[in-house]
C-alpha cells in the first residue's frame, strides 16, 4: 500500500512543481481575476494555492492511471 501512494504522490509532486514554474512563468499573479474581482492575497500564497491545486489534480490523474493498471481480478481486492 505505501508502495502504490508513492507511486501515486512522488511523480505528481515532481510535475506539480514543473507546472508551477510554467503557469507562473507566463501569468503574474496580481494580474489574475476572479469572477471579475483581483485577487487580494499575497503572490506567495496565490503560488502555494496553485502548487498544491496542480499537486491534487495530478496525483488524481496518477492514482486513475494506476486503478486502471490494475488486473480485473484485483480490483474488487484492492484498498485503493
């Protein structure tokens, strides 16, 4: 089981931070707006927010990707 979270958390950390430096290299963070209102937070905290939004939504596609590699005979076995 702590095999199977490393194989899921470990990459999807890695790409969450190559996400970061190319989302961030293009977008400034005090230029952002949402539903027609800037943000009014910090640029440090709108980079923690997207570090881990990116690390949330890429450890789901991973734990996807390794549920679907499982054999059909260990799917209904598996405490994932």
């Amino acid at each position: 089981m702590k095999q199977k979270i490393m194989w899921i958390v470990w990459p999807s950390f890695l790409m969450a931070g190559v996400m970061e430096l190319l989302v961030f290299a293009l977008v400034d963070p005090q230029d952002m707006h949402w539903f027609g209102h800037a943000f009014e937070i910090s640029r440090q905290a709108v980079y923690t927010l997207g570090f881990f939004v990116f690390w949330f939504v890429i450890a789901l596609s991973s734990a996807m990707t390794l549920f679907l590699s499982l054999p059909s005979n260990e799917v209904n076995q598996s405490p994932l």
